[in-house]
C-alpha cells in the first residue's frame, strides 16, 4: 500500500461518518476510531460507554461484538483489550489519564492489557508485577520485550497441561511399543494381547476424534 493510501476499513467508516450528525454520539465514536493508531485510549473509553448503555443496539446491531466488526472495523479480541486496558488505567493508573499526561504516547493497549492479566488473572507477586509495570510505563519498553517478560512470569505460576491429543497419542505410542516387544517374546498367549489390542483400537479412536475435533473448530 502507498504512503498515505487509505484501508478499505477506513473508507467504510469515512463513508458512515458522511450519513450522520457530526455531534451524535456514534460519530464521535467512528472519529475516535479513525484515529486508534495514533490514540487508543480514547476510543476505549467510547467503546465501554456504547457498550455499557447498549447504543449500539439502537444502530442496527445485535451485538457489541458485531458493531465492533462491521462498523468499527475491529476484531471481536481487540475490542475485547481496548475495554479491559481502558478499564484497567481507570482503576489502577488514573494519573496517566490525566490531561497533561495525555499529550504524551501511552504504552500500546496490549502491553497495558498484558499488566492487568499479570494483576488480575495470572498470580504475579508484587514484585513481579512491579517489574512488568516499570518495564510498560516507565521505561516503556517495546511490547514484543513486554510480552517476553510476561510470558517468562507466566510460564512459571502456569506451566503449559499436556494436551488430551498428545496424551493419546503418548498412550498409543506406548502400547504399540510394548505390542512389538511382545510379538517378539515366546509363550504370550493371545487370549493375553487381545485386551492390549482392544486398548489400541480405543485409544487410536480417540485420538481420532480428538483430531476431527480440532480440524471442525478450526475452519
């Protein structure tokens, strides 16, 4: 795309904004939003008003999420963190909201929202969270170096469950093992392997299902 050359997101909502009163409140909104690269703060603060006061029931739509989609041109998620990081300034650093402090950069609403997990969902200590907090407001460091340091954290207080797939297929690796190392004894009755070839059967149709299962959830 050339310098200066317009999404087609922005052209939808340039084109919305030509149809109504410039000082009705969905104007406003889509204005804020026509600047969300430049500033995210504010149009998290017009998002959770329309959503809190369901405007945008009143604009044609039937969920806030499908508002966000179609007329603000964002992803259900994104919207999702520009609220919580909002929200989250509000209740835990109501000084960088302040007007003097607004003229400068905020950090970006993901490292903001990455703070407010480290605080609110992830079991940080404070020490931790403290570390995170001056890494995002003030040294404001980048948020791929942010979200390293998150992850870091993270990883320790939840370490990563073994999948139900890789446990079936851990399960199905094992018994196939010891199958073949029978096969190859001698004086192993049959009647012995037929319920370690029925384990085998079950657990490669549930490894099976499992499989079908993630491919439907990802198309």
């Amino acid at each position: 795309m050339r310098e200066g050359a317009k999404t087609k997101g922005e052209l939808i909502i340039e084109q919305l904004m030509r149809e109504l009163d410039p000082s009705s409140p969905r104007y406003m909104v889509l204005a804020t939003a026509r600047q969300f690269k430049s500033s995210w703060v504010e149009l998290g603060e017009q998002l959770i008003k329309v959503k809190n006061q369901a405007e945008f029931q009143g604009w044609g739509y039937e969920s806030f999420e499908d508002y966000c989609s179609k007329e603000i041109r964002i992803r259900k998620e994104t919207a999702r963190k520009l609220t919580l990081a909002y929200r989250y300034l509000e209740q835990e650093e109501p000084n960088l909201l302040g007007a003097e402090r607004r003229l400068q950069p905020l950090p970006d609403y993901r490292a903001i929202d990455l703070l407010r997990q480290a605080r609110e969902e992830q079991g940080f200590s404070d020490d931790e969270y403290a570390q995170l907090r001056e890494s995002v407001i003030e040294n404001e460091r980048s948020l791929p170096t942010v979200q390293k340091q998150f992850r870091e954290v993270a990883h320790i207080h939840n370490p990563p469950e073994t999948s139900p797939l890789k446990q079936l297929s851990s399960a199905l690796t094992t018994a196939r093992r010891l199958d073949g190392q029978l096969d190859e004894m001698d004086g192993i009755a049959p009647v012995f392997t037929k319920g370690l070839h029925d384990l085998m059967d079950e657990l490669h149709r549930q490894e099976r299902l499992l499989i079908e299962q993630q491919e439907t959830l990802s198309e």
